[in-house]
C-alpha cells in the first residue's frame, strides 16, 4: 500500500527522501555530502533506519555500506505528493492548479507545451 508521500515525515527526513529520489540510491555518505548543514554520519544513518521503519526506503549491503532505495518508483511519488498538494492547497481542484501555473511567471514556450499537453489529453480521451 502506497504510504501517503512525505505528509508523516520531518523537515530532515523530506530531505533526505528527496536526495534519494535525485541519485535513485544513496549511502549514508552520499546523503551527507548532499544535505544542507548535515548533522553527524550516526544521526543519518538512524534517520534512514526511521525511513525505513516507516516504509519508505529498504537497503542493499555493498561491502561495508547500506545503499538505501526508495520503496516506491519515482512516478508513484510524483503522483502522491502532487495528490496531496492538490487536495490541501487547491480543494482538490486540477483547474485551479493549472490557473496558479499560469498566474506564475510561465514562458511562452511552457504554455505552449502545456497546451501540446492538454490537445494530446484531449485526443487520447476521444479514442
């Protein structure tokens, strides 16, 4: 069961989970040499071990390292934390998500893919 992405998780553990889904695996030194002011290796090193009580990492031993993977595919983890952020900041709205896109400071070049995006939408619903 899909663990509702990031909502249960400290300011810490995000962090760490996002550096994870960047490099796709990670050892408690590639986390470190990625955080923003880390704390010491012992305190990353039980913040995956949490991770991955809470479900959302497993590891792999290489030698004398833990090489720590997501437990969910990247796209899965997309499409949560998107449904989260849709449902607590735009009522559950799509529109309203694409109405503050536009509302930010978008290209024309952006616009002119998501207008590509939402023709393909359109043509794929009619088949």
């Amino acid at each position: 069961m899909p663990k509702p992405f990031y909502i249960f998780l400290s300011r810490r553990e995000a962090q760490i989970m996002d550096i994870i889904y960047k490099l796709g695996e990670a050892s408690v030194t590639d986390v470190l040499n990625k955080l923003p002011d880390p704390p010491g290796y012992n305190s990353i090193r039980v913040l995956l071990t949490i991770l991955e009580k809470k479900g959302y990492l497993t590891h792999r031993r290489e030698g004398q390292r833990y090489i720590y993977v997501p437990t969910e595919l990247p796209d899965k983890a997309k499409h949560s934390a998107l449904d989260h952020v849709i449902k607590t900041f735009f009522d559950g709205s799509k529109p309203k998500v694409v109405s503050a896109l536009l509302d930010s400071k978008i290209t024309e070049r952006e616009l002119n893919e998501l207008s590509k995006m939402i023709e393909q939408a359109k043509r794929e619903r009619q088949k």
